[in-house]
C-alpha cells in the first residue's frame, strides 16, 4: 500500500466513508467482478444471481425507510451506488432498476398499504421489477407519453394501452427476461379527462417467465455494453388492473370514480412526480464516476510499470514519466477527485432536502443533480476513452477490463436524462434564478450601463461565503502569476465566467420574450449553446467549491497537501480549457494565460511522484479490477 | 436521391471515382454487411468467408503490379480500401493483414523468386498470412524488437527465436486461427553480428489449423470491437526455416553465408524497411474516416426525421432543427469533406512516390501519412462517440449500427502506430524541415529580433502558392469581419500558427542540445506537447490547403457552393477550436473571436438546409448502413 493513499481515500469518503469502506469488504469478488468473455445470455444471469446476493448481504435494504430497510439516511444508498459501481455496471444499472426505480416509484408514489405489499418483495428480490418511463416515440419528452391509464368505473379497474407502437415502453431495465410487475407510467383518463402523467403498477409475467395476457414484451437484444442488463420493451392492448394498483400519492381515483390530487396545478402535479428522479439521477452521475476511477486506476498503474523507448542516457522511459502522458492522466486523476466531493456534497444535499428543506434548496437539488449527472457522464466517457488509448494494444484487449467499462458507462450520458436535454434544464434554472433575483430586467440594464453591476449578487455560493471571501481577499495580495496559485482567484474566474454567461443570456431570452410567439423557437433556439454554456459555467463552479470544502474538512497533514495541489490542477485544467472566453473578455492577457499552460504542465509532472497514492486514494478494491495488466506481477 | 448529392460525391471521389463507383456495387451486400448479433466464432467465420470473396470478386487484385494483380496504380487499393471500410471494419482490417500488410511485406520486401512462391497464395486467399511485427513488451519501438533471425552455416538455416514472454509477437491478426504463413520481423543476427531488424517468412501452422513445432499460438479472445479479427500471439522456440524465406531487398546472406545489404546504414536500412509501412497507415487513416462517414450518415437521418418537444406554436421539431444538434453534427460533417479531400491527396501522394519522386516528397509522404492517419482515427473516434449519443437510446442498442462502428474503430488509434507516437513523428519531421532551412539557429534568432521573420519560408504550401497567394491578396481587400470568410485569411491563420508553433519548439529544441546529455531526457521531454501541438497545427494547414484543391477541382455549380461553405465551416471551426492560441498571441482580438463563434453558428444552421446532400455525398451506400433507425420508411 502507498504511504497516504489510505489518508486520500478516507478524505474523499468523506461523510460516507464507513458505509463505503462496508461495502468494499461486503461485496466479496464473487458477487461484483463479471468475467469479460461471458455472452449476453451468461452476463445476464450473472448479474439475476449476483442481484440476489446483493439482497442477501443487506445492498438492497441501505437506507431504505418505514421498517422496509435498515433505516440507515437514504443518502446512504447513493454512496453503497457510487462503491458497487466499482464493480461491475451491469449489477450497478440492474441493482437501480430494481431497488432505486422500481423500488423507488414505490416509495415516492405509493401509499402505506401498496408499499406493505410490494415494498418487501422488490428488497428480497422475490418480484424483480421494471420502471416503464421512457417510450420509443418520446424519449426525454415525458410529459408527451402516450400510454395511457383510463379509469374505468363499471370494473372499477384501470385499463392500460398502447396506442400505437411508438407509444411502447423502450430500454426498460428486466423487460427483456426476468421483469414481473412495471411501473408503468402514463397519461391518466378519468371520465374522459387527461389528468396527466401518473404511475401504476402491472404485472407483466408470470413467475414461469411468460409474458400474460395483453401484454407484449420485446427484447433489444444486444447493446453497446451492459450485457448484463436484459433492456426491452413493453407494450400493452387494454390490460386491467384493479384501481389500487395507480401509486396514488399525487392523484387517486376514489371510491366514486372521481379525481383527486393534492397538487391542484396538473403543471406542477408532473414535476413534483418527475422530481422522484432526483435519486436515480444523482446516483448515475456517481456511477459514471466510479467507473471512470477504475479506469484510472488500471491505467495508472500500466503507465508506471510499462516502459516504452529509452532515456539519452540509455535507461528506459516508463510512460508515466513522459509529457503528454502526464497530460492525459494526471488533469483526470484531480477532476476524478474534484468529482468526489461534489458527489459526496450533492448526496448530503439530497439528504438535507429529506430531511425537509426549504423549497429553494429542493429546486437547487433537482438543478444540480441534473449538471452532475452530466458533468460526470460526459467525463466518465472521455476519460475511458483517453484510458483504453494510453493502455494502447493492451487496452483494447476486454481482458484488461477497459473496453468493458467504456462500453457500460457509454450510455450513462443517455440514460437519466440526457446530457443535452439536462445541461438545458440546469441553464433555465440558471435563467429563472436570475429573473426572480432581476425582476426589472430594463432595471438590470440600466444598472449595466452604469457599471454598477459588480458585485456577486447573482451568484448563490454553496461554500459558506465567509471562507470563499476571505480566500478571494487573501489572492488580492498575491503579486504577479502567484496569484494562479490562489485558491481565491480561482474561484473568483470560475465566478465571473458564471455570471457573465448567465446574465448575457438573461437580456437575449428577454428579448426573445418580446418577439411575436411563432417567432419565439426560433429565438430560443438560437441561445440554446449559449443556454449549455451557462449550466456548464455553473457546474464548474459549483464542482470547485465542493473541492474546496473538502480540503477544508480534511485534516492538516501530507494528504491534504496533495488534495490542495490536486485542486489546483483542477481549477487551473477548468480555467485554461476556458481560456479562449477569458482572453475574449479581457479577464486575463495572453501572458498570463500561456502561463496557465506553463503551471499546469509542472502541476501534473509534480503530482506523479505520488500518483500511486492519488490512485489508492479513489477506494477502488484492488480485487475488483478485473484487469490483467493492472495485476501487482 | 437528393439533388445535389451524386455531384457532392462524385467532387469528394476526386480522381478516384471511378475505382470507389466501381466497388461501390461490386462489394454486394452479402459481402460487407456483418450482422450485429453475431458471437466472436461467428463473426470471425464470417470475416475468412467474406475475404474469399473479396478475392473472387477481383478486390484482393486491384493496384497489385508486376502482373499478380490487375496493375492498376498501386494507389487505387487505398481507394478500393476506403469503400470496403464504409461496409464491415472487421473484413476491412483482415484484408489489410493479408494483402496489405502480409502480401505488401513480400511484395515490397522480397525478391522476384520470393514474390512468384508466395504472392498468388497471398492474393487468392490459399495461404491466409500474419504480419508479425509488434511484440508484446516493445510496442511502438519498433527498433528494439528482441525476435531472433539467426543465421545457421551448418545447416544453411535461419532459427527464429523468442526469447522472452515479452518479446511474442502480439496482436498479429491472422494468428489465432486462420494464418499458415508469418511474415516475422527481428533482429537479424548473423556470425553474432545484429544486422538489425529484418523480415522472414515463417510456416505457423499446418492446413488442419494445428501450430507447427516449435510455435506456440495464442488467442487475444474477446477485444473492444473487430470481434471478426482473429488477433493473437506468436512464439517460437528455435524455429528453423530454409535460407531462401528470408525477404532480402534490404539485407542477404550470400551462398558463403555472409550478411550483404544495398544500405551500409543500419539506421537507414531501417528507415527504409519500415517504410512500405506508409501504405498501411495512409490506408487506416482513411478507413477510420470511412466509418465515420457510415456513422455520420446514420446520425443525420435519424436527426431528420426524429421529433423531440414541441415549437412555440406547437408544432414538433425534428432533432436536426436544434442549435444543440447543429453543433454536434454540422461541424462533423464538414471536418468529414475536408479529410475526405486530404485522404485524396495523401493518396495521390503515395502514387507519385511510387512512380519515383524525390527524396523530399519521399519523406513528407511519411510524415502527412503518419499525421493523417493520427487526426483522422482520433476524429472517427470523437465522431462515432458524438454520433451514438446524438441518436439517444436508440444509438446504444447493436441493431443501429453505432456502437459496433465505435468499438470496431477505436483500435485504430493505436494500430499502425499509436497516435500520441505518429504526432511527434510528424513534428520531428517538422523540425527537420525547420532546421534545414535554418542551418545557423543564431542567424534565426538574429533574424527575429529585427523583426524580419514575415514570409512563408517555414511553410511550404502543397496547393500550388500562386493560388494561396491569390487568395491571400483577395482576402486583403475584404473589410472587417467579412475577412473571416475569405478562404485567404483562413489559410493566413492557419499558416501563422504553424509557422510560429514550429519556430518556438525549434528555438526550445536548440537550447535542449546545449544541455549535457544526461539532462536532455528532461529537455525533450519537457517539449512534447508542444512537438505535438506542432503536428496538429501543420495538418490543419495541409487539411485545408486539400479541400482548396478539392474545391477547384470541382465543376461550378450548386454542389461545388456547398463544398465552399462546408469549407468555411471547416476552417472557422478549426480557427475557432484554437482561438485561444490566436489570442494569446494577439492575432485577433475578442471581438472578433466572439464573431467566430456566430458565424460558426450560422453556417451550421444554413447547411443543414442541405443536410441531405451532403450526407449523401459522403458516399456510403445505402444498403450498407446496416442501421434499423437508417432505413427509409
């Protein structure tokens, strides 16, 4: 073991650190690591078996609430998420659809009496589960389904349908093979009225494996990755259901046949139902993580054992110590570590929210969850990719366990909520955030004109303000490009960048606003990069304080000492790939920017004296590699 | 068929239309569309079946000289191979080993007697070969190969030998199943003398399929893709073979059994035996190319017809309609013209140094293939990768086509040179040139203080000057931001980056060799990104300066207006992707950045009027597509 690698990971842990270090001893080899060479069929059920010791070693109970899991804060089964994600994703995306999908529309939905009948069999595995969200036809366009869920009173039953074959439910996790019961999801008719997008519960096979009356299950057969995942699609010719089977927390259908819903807006009715996501979304970002950090971890240690051409002195060259090596790696060891703790703060975030926050802290919830979610998938990918290719022909054998998780992690940035449709949703948080704190958006531009718009007062700091203050003044001292090093002008560009973005896009939508309405898309249309760039400004942000209260939280010693450098890489690798919009704003002169450069080059060639420790410190199990050349000989 | 697709086309075949026409209906659907589900025995199956009849059908012929093949110009194989990978890559990369690389070692290495034993064998398929360079420990150093050809005087003989695990042959398709012969490369070792590296035919494996003695075969298994490649190990333990199988143009041992060669140079007999490499790399490069063309294709028509969300006045909006979209897809587009044009010169290149050109063009066909080999397999990769994510789930499941091209593709990275590697041969080669032109490095230094480093004389354009000069000039005429659209600045832009790039790496490069040696490792070192920016920088130069050509090659009219605002699209985009860079260096200022990023927008937008051209013109046949989202309705 390294010398401060164990300090690293516990620091990265942070609050979750005893149920992560739980579970990377409870999940024993035999249930996470999924040989390379089964075929669908076997990595299937592989991941059906190892599902099941999941419920066995207590996996499937963490955090689960009302006497139905061990009562742990649920929070807790997003970090259990983020360890078993180490392992295999097959299990990890079949492990979600069942406890936190299927599960979770349960708990989210259902009331005391559907959650005592359904709740225990999806925990012990008994009733393996689908989420029937997503249709062919719509995609991210939820509130569009088209399945629909009519009442109908002389049965006193719900029937569903299938419209047209558009309208089939499609990638559904266990619809393929071994789904029992679905939540499915559609548009609820009562008396003729379209109530909007609710979720009931059908059961769709028998326990021999038969798909019942009425209902059709297809296969997709083989995919890009997560083999072990058997996705298909369900579609339904009127099938009944009696009327307790619709998870009725947001609307029912009484004893009468009549509508009722506690949230009277059909508006907002539909994202305090979608807002039930949130847990699915926050975990897959982490996920995508995870992986990622395996991948790191196989590709750092084959940089430092393989050598490659010599020295002019004739010794050999491992390939960590070349340049454009360090540069491929050691930028995504420090955002694999900035990741982390924005993790770690969102999951807290998320528990806060729980526990019962104000409703401003669940709206930031949902925004953020969103940016993370796509910040880490797209990331999860491209770092993958940049693993597999610095492993070069070794990396492309599936033996070495990269081309695996590349392929598995691939549709992480679809899945959840695409990337492109997410950064959107975070970027109209962004817009109405300013509106509300901006209501006189004429007074905005005159406050503009006059120069006066300088203070921070559209940025809503996450970490306590004292702290980023006193950091912001102390880099005020600093003289010359020593400043690059200060944590207070680091945050002080990423702030600027967000503010900027986001104001400049709030007077385009303003004025979008003014144009006659089938003029409008277009107008929209045209800030929708723009739109984008906000919510990826703002995560940057939002990623580096995170980075910064974790160092805070980190005790004083040889650790820390790397985290604070690791940050550094982080914040400048964030700053200098934004350079081109800093130069463009007179925020920094080109001097300063080829410096940018110049620190980070020198912080990733430092930072590989102690990249073993760096590695050990993202906590994935040595046992779990699954990767040949990561083997210790 | 749209209206100005053929003519697209036809302007992106350039002089080689007629040979890609050609296989463009001889290549029948049975030959190249592999179906997605199939397993690794199937597929490989598959591949050996296709590669039969790729040799009946006269493929396996076309540009083989000395009448083995049809003598055509060696240059329309590379052609023929750019059609082929638009079909499947598996079959793609197994006919490269066997009659690019197994036959074009014989071809270009061996004598007449060696060529008529083996190469009718080779081209029809009866003897399926290896290309045995690569070994496991060595990797890209070629020049370190640790395989043993030893010459035996008692018994006339050569004995091939591996010494060590780490020196088996590996990743050699062919090997694990199908190949008989192996055309072997290592150190020729004669009378305990090292020759260096040279190349040996050797029997692997008899008809039945068993290993020969002394030879030890492994299976690489499961890979990220190309699962119909039967890559694998090879080793052999004193393995003898006659006199006569050693492929002598560079290096004999006479009757007497001494070692005789045409190049006295051990390092320039290397050089050169690596060369007949050039064919296989400029091939790759365009075959990665073509993959991406199939998946550009895919994405742009599911784009086309998908719908997602709603307009303003509440009509659906097909995805391709997003400025989102626009941006993941238009710029593609555009960067796949403009290799397109560049893979036509590169091939045209070739051919001139086939047909003898001089030791300059030689060499800078070496470099431009490496080069072009390395953006054009990193740009596929992106490519693929953005393409699957942009057709959604859809884009994830097999029957879609995208994640087998993205898995089949990725490798190509790697193979025929790592890229990280291929990027500082071309800026070697860059500095090569540089200090040729400036033997008295102080002279240039001198030269630069007084300001007088203005002309080209570090640029040596490859489209006639007169015309870049012309352009230059009409560029000078144009008023303020108009100028982003004359083709004239775009170049200057792209000339001055390279020029400047070039010129400080070979100042930083030149006070590296005033350092005592064992200091120089560092000093390198501490240059390689910038060896590799050089790199970049000079093919997004020769890049554009093709799709110049390609554009005057091609008749007025609608489609050649296309291919000038595709061109623009290019260039801007590229500008823009190192505006950075510009800025520093204060070649423009913000503002006109800023403007680069609309007018970007803008043309992404109006080209998507002619989405349909211009995907046509990318030439994949459509009953190649093997995409279920592709297909018409």
């Amino acid at each position: 073991m390294s010398m401060h690698g164990p300090a690293l990971r516990n620091a990265l842990d942070g609050e979750y650190h005893q149920i992560k270090q739980h579970f990377r001893t409870a999940l024993t080899p035999d249930i996470v690591v999924r040989p390379h060479d089964q075929t669908m069929a076997e990595a299937r059920q592989w991941a059906l078996d190892s599902l099941y010791k999941l419920s066995e070693i207590g996996y499937s109970k963490v955090g689960i609430p009302e006497g139905f899991g061990d009562d742990q804060p649920l929070s807790y089964s997003i970090a259990a998420f983020e360890v078993l994600a180490m392992g295999d994703l097959s299990l990890t995306v079949k492990s979600g659809v069942q406890q936190g999908l299927f599960g979770g529309a349960i708990m989210n939905l259902g009331n005391d009496e559907q959650k005592q009948k359904w709740m225990p069999g999806v925990l012990n595995m008994e009733v393996p589960g689908c989420y029937g969200m997503t249709e062919l036809g719509r995609g991210s366009d939820v509130q569009s389904l088209e399945t629909t869920i009519t009442y109908i009173p002389d049965a006193d039953e719900f029937e569903i349908h299938t419209p047209n074959e558009d309208a089939r439910k499609a990638y559904i996790g266990n619809a393929a093979e071994h789904g029992q019961l679905a939540a499915i999801f559609g548009k609820l008719m009562v008396g003729g009225e379209d109530h909007g997008v609710h979720c009931i519960i059908v059961p769709i096979r028998d326990e021999s494996g038969n798909a019942l009356a009425g209902v059709t299950l297809g296969d997709h057969g083989l995919k890009g990755g997560l083999l072990g995942v058997d996705n298909g699609t369900i579609a339904f010719d009127h099938v009944r259901v009696p009327r307790g089977n619709l998870l009725n927390r947001y609307g029912t259908v009484d004893d009468d046949g009549n509508y009722h819903s506690p949230i009277e807006h059909p508006g907002k009715r539909f994202y305090t139902t979608l807002s039930t996501l949130v847990r699915g979304r926050i975990s897959v970002g982490g996920a995508a993580s995870s992986a990622a950090r395996r991948g790191l971890t196989i590709a750092a240690r084959h940089a430092l054992s393989r050598t490659q051409f010599s020295k002019t002195t004739g010794e050999p060259v491992t390939i960590m110590e070349y340049q454009a090596h360090q540069k491929k790696l050691m930028p995504a060891l420090a955002q694999a570590y900035a990741f982390g703790f924005a993790q770690n703060r969102l999951t807290r975030h998320f528990q806060e929210v729980r526990d019962g926050a104000d409703e401003k802290t669940t709206r930031e919830l949902e925004s953020r969850a969103a940016g993370l979610k796509a910040v880490q998938t797209r990331w999860a990918n491209d770092t993958l990719q940049m693993c597999r290719e610095a492993c070069g022909g070794y990396g492309y054998m599936s033996e070495n366990g990269l081309t695996t998780l590349r392929g598995d992690a691939d549709v992480f940035a679809t899945f959840e909520g695409d990337n492109t449709v997410l950064f959107q949703l975070v970027g109209r948080a962004l817009l109405a955030e300013f509106q509300s704190s901006w209501k006189d958006l004429d007074m905005l531009e005159a406050a503009r004109r006059s120069a006066s718009l300088v203070g921070n007062r559209l940025i809503e700091r996450t970490t306590a303000p004292s702290t980023i203050d006193r950091l912001i003044t102390l880099a005020q001292r600093k003289k010359g490009d020593e400043v690059l090093l200060a944590r207070g002008w680091q945050v002080e560009m990423l702030e600027f960048r967000e503010k900027r973005i986001v104001e400049a896009l709030g007077m385009r939508m303003r004025d979008v606003l003014k144009l006659p309405k089938e003029e409008q898309f277009e107008g929209f249309n045209a800030c929708q990069n723009h739109l984008i760039a906000a919510a990826k400004a703002h995560m940057d942000r939002i990623v580096l304080e995170a980075f910064i209260d974790g160092i805070s939280e980190t005790p004083e010693g040889p650790a820390r000492d790397l985290l604070i450098k690791l940050c550094d890489l982080y914040a400048l690798t964030t700053i200098r790939g934004h350079r081109a919009w800093f130069l463009e704003r007179g925020q920094f002169d080109g001097a300063r920017s080829r410096t940018l450069t110049a620190i980070v080059e020198r912080l990733s060639k430092e930072l590989t004296d102690n990249v073993e420790d760096i590695v050990e410190g993202l906590g994935v199990p040595e046992e779990w590699l699954n990767s040949k050349i990561a083997e210790r000989p």
